[in-house]
C-alpha cells in the first residue's frame, strides 16, 4: 500500500501533462502538411484581419486568390488556372479528382504574377463533377494558405454543351478545345489534342507481299529479297544464304534495320594477340638443392648460383628450403586462333614463356581449348563469357632465393648433421661454405583444367578478352589479357 500511494501523484501528473500536450498539438491539414495558424502567418503588407474559420461545409479561402472562377465547361476544355498568394511562398498544388474518383495533383508553376497552371483536356474529356483544391506551402513546407479542402472542395460540372464562356485566364483567348476521338485528324491521334485515342498498328503483310523490313511481314514470314517469304529450314549457318543465320531451325537474315542495332554481321575466325603471367601455388620443400637422390623434393627442384646450375653436395638440414605460398611465375606472350559459331568456340593458343629456369626449361606454349558461351547470341552481344576445357604443353616455373651449406670436402657427417655446431666447424675449417641460390620450381610439362574467358566486342570484328586457365596437376593460375579481331 506504501508504494502505490508513493507512484499515484506521479502517474496523475503525467498524464495531467500528455493532455495539456495534446490540447497544445498544432492543426494538421488534410492534405498531411502542417497549416500555420492564421494569427501566426507572416502578414502582407497592409492586409485585412486574417478572416475568421469558415461554417461547416462552407469552402475555406484564405491568403491566395485564384482565377477564373468557373462552375461549368464543356468537356474536353483544358482549364487554365492562375493564382497569387499574400504569403511569400514556395509552390502551389491543385489536387484534382473526377467524381468519386481518387485525388490527383498539379504543380503549378511561378509566373510572372504568381503561380499558373492547366488542368488539361485529358481530365476534363467525359462528363461529370470535377472536383479540386489549391494550397500553398512556404520553404520548410507548411501550408500558409489555400482555397479549398478534400472535404470541401471547389467544384466544377463538365457538360456537352455549355453557354458559358470557355474558361481564360484575364486578358488572354481560352485554350483550343480538344477534338472528339471521333473527329480527331489522323496526325493529331494519339496527341494530347485527341485524348482517349491511340495510334493503331498498321495490319501485317502476308505471304508474296513486298516489303522492305521483316517487321512488316506476318509473324512467321521473312523479308527476302523484298517479298514476305516462309524461311528456309536450316541445321547449321552454312545451310542459309550469304549474311544469314540458322536461328531455331529456320534461316533469318537480319535487314537493315536489325544491323543498325547489331554490332554487324556474324564473324567466325578470331585470331588474337595476349600476354599471360603465371601463378603457381607450390608446397614446401626441404633439402631441395643437390643431387636427386638427397631426397623427395630434390626431383622438382634446381637450383642455380650465378646463372649456373649447383651441382655440389649441400647440408640436407640447415637452409636449402623452399616455403609454400603464391608465387609469380612464370609469364608468356601468346598467338591464338579460335572459330566461333553459335554458342560455341573451338582453338588454339601458340606462345613463348620467360623467367623459367635457365636450364632445362621448355619455353614453348601449345594449347587447345573449346568453349560454350553462357549468353544466348553473343554475336548480338557486347558482353560474352565462355566456360570452357584446355589442355596442353606449358611448363609453369616459380623461384625464390635460399641459403645452402655447401659440403665442399663431401663429408657425409657434413651432409647430414643437423649440429649447428659441428657445421660451423666444418666452415671454419674450409670443408665447407655458404652459397646464395636461386631454386627453381619446376611444373608438370603437361597441363590440362578448366578456362573461362570475359570477352567484350566492340564490335563482331574487334574485341578484349580476359582469359583465366587453371592448370593441373600442378596448382597453377594462368590469366591472360588480350586483343582479338575477326576475318
């Protein structure tokens, strides 16, 4: 009972406060835009007492003045409307509906003399009640006056015929009354000027009739040779006529109009230009240089002193190491041809390699490859990734400098020792010597695995290729960038 009397004042005064906020909350427009209260609006020079709030169901004008003030037009009238507000202001919206139709909206626009605007002959076409009100807004978008409201708004009949005079902004002609869709001239169909139409498509052409495009021929017909054709079946390019293509089964010669949007006509002999560097990810190694027989790794391993290869017997256990990783490789320069047809691609790629071992190294590139393109006609595309086989000869070289101890008296015990100790006795005493080498990785000679190629033509005679192999069995990444034009 101590703590609910403790908390009652408290939870009273609380709520004493959120209904004082609440009978303090500024008015909120219907249209969900804040209205500035009449006694706080910036005042016009000289103005009247800001008028009181208007009776129930009377329509609200304050702080702007509109015309013209019609209450019936003739349909398809467009109706001009100008207003000018005692506020500085930053825009002007009409919102509009048709009967019981939803609310649309007009920017109007600053004029000279205020703001003006049209309700064009495409809302005013069908007869009915058009309903519509006006507000202004200043910089930080409070309404700061209007005629008008959702609940109450201006009205406006829209009659066959009308007695009244078309509606006009003072001292201008009204606007040109809109033609019935019936009356419409066929160069104004489908114009503002004739709202409701639109402009028909013209009837194909069928079987023998002339042409000059294949769009104006029925579906399933061809323009050749400037008649509505049925297409000549086909299995394969060859199997159509000089500039066509075997699409679906049936021949299609793309016209003029086509090759406009078309990077030109197919080409199918690509011969390219490239330069590829190698990526080899190798494994450890120990006791690399020396004879073969010194161990496992030594068979993949030479190693090199001055260009020259070592041939001495080094220590098996201190230095001689080769650390795993991602190495820059070999790199290569490359000639490719490659014959592109459909979705397919079948080639071949002829280079040199650099920076492999000085000895024993094969420098020559051989390759074929096939690829299938993952875009539908990319000799209609810029774009054009292909995924793909290749294999071939290309022997993939990494290297990276090591210290050796150099047995020169080859003491076996030198040799083997992993005593630190014992080794220094021996290069103390001249039987042996610390060298800096340079050991050389050697790849399979032999490679196959599976490429991806990025090509983007510039045109069906000109393109830039990215080209990624990878290479097995050893672990290697080969990507290559290149240029490729087509005969």
């Amino acid at each position: 009972m101590k703590s609910r009397s403790s908390h009652g004042p408290f939870v009273l005064a609380v709520l004493f406060a959120w209904f004082v906020t609440l009978l303090a909350a500024p008015a909120v427009a219907d249209d969900d835009i804040e209205l500035i209260p009449a006694g706080q609006a910036p005042a016009p020079a000289e103005a009247a007492p800001a008028p009181a709030a208007p009776a129930p169901g009377e329509i609200e004008i304050r702080g702007m003045h509109c015309t013209p003030d019609v209450k019936e037009v003739e349909i398809r009238r467009p109706i001009p409307i100008s207003c000018t507000v005692d506020y500085p202001a930053m825009g002007v919206e009409l919102r509009y509906k048709i009967g019981s139709g939803k609310w649309e909206k007009i920017e109007l626009e600053q004029a000279e003399s205020g703001y003006a605007g049209t309700i064009p002959c495409g809302v005013t076409s069908k007869t009915g009640t058009l309903k519509f009100y006006l507000f202004a807004r200043n910089e930080k978008n409070k309404v700061i006056a209007r005629i008008g409201r959702n609940e109450t708004p201006l009205s406006i009949r829209l009659v066959q015929h009308s007695k009244a005079k078309p509606p006009a902004l003072p001292g201008q002609h009204p606007p040109q009354r809109c033609f019935d869709p019936n009356e419409c001239p066929p160069e104004l169909v489908g114009t503002p000027a004739c709202p409701g139409t639109h402009v028909s498509k013209s009837a194909k052409k069928g079987w023998g009739a002339t042409c000059a495009l294949t769009t104006e021929c029925s579906t399933g017909l061809e323009c050749v040779k400037g008649s509505c054709e049925s297409p000549a079946k086909c299995e394969a390019n060859n199997d159509c006529s000089e500039g066509g293509e075997c699409i679906d089964g049936k021949c299609h010669v793309p016209d003029a109009e086509e090759l406009k949007g078309q990077l030109g006509p197919a080409k199918h002999h690509w011969f390219g230009l490239h330069f590829a560097t190698d990526f080899l990810i190798p494994g450890e190694g120990s006791a690399i240089c020396g004879p073969d027989a010194a161990s496992a790794d030594a068979k993949k391993f030479a190693c090199f002193q001055g260009g020259n290869e070592y041939t001495g017997s080094p220590n098996t256990q201190v230095g001689n190491h080769f650390a795993g990783g991602f190495y820059v490789a070999t790199m290569r320069a490359l000639l490719s041809y490659d014959y592109m047809v459909g979705r397919f691609s079948v080639g071949a790629r002829l280079g040199w390699a650099f920076r492999g071992a000085p000895k024993d190294f094969s420098p020559i590139h051989i390759e074929a490859r096939a690829a299938y393109s993952l875009r539908k006609d990319p000799f209609k595309l810029n774009f054009r990734p292909y995924l793909g086989l290749a294999f071939g000869h290309a022997q993939v070289d990494a290297s990276s400098k090591t210290d050796i101890v150099d047995c020169v008296s080859k003491d076996p015990t030198c040799i083997s020792t992993a005593d630190k100790n014992a080794l220094n006795g021996y290069l103390m005493s001249g039987d042996a010597a610390i060298r800096h080498v340079e050991a050389y990785r050697s790849g399979a000679p032999f490679f196959f695995g599976p490429t991806i190629s990025l090509m983007y033509a510039f045109t069906n005679d000109a393109a830039v290729v990215l080209n990624i192999n990878a290479m097995f069995p050893d672990v290697a990444i080969q990507p290559s960038i290149g240029y490729q034009m087509a005969l």
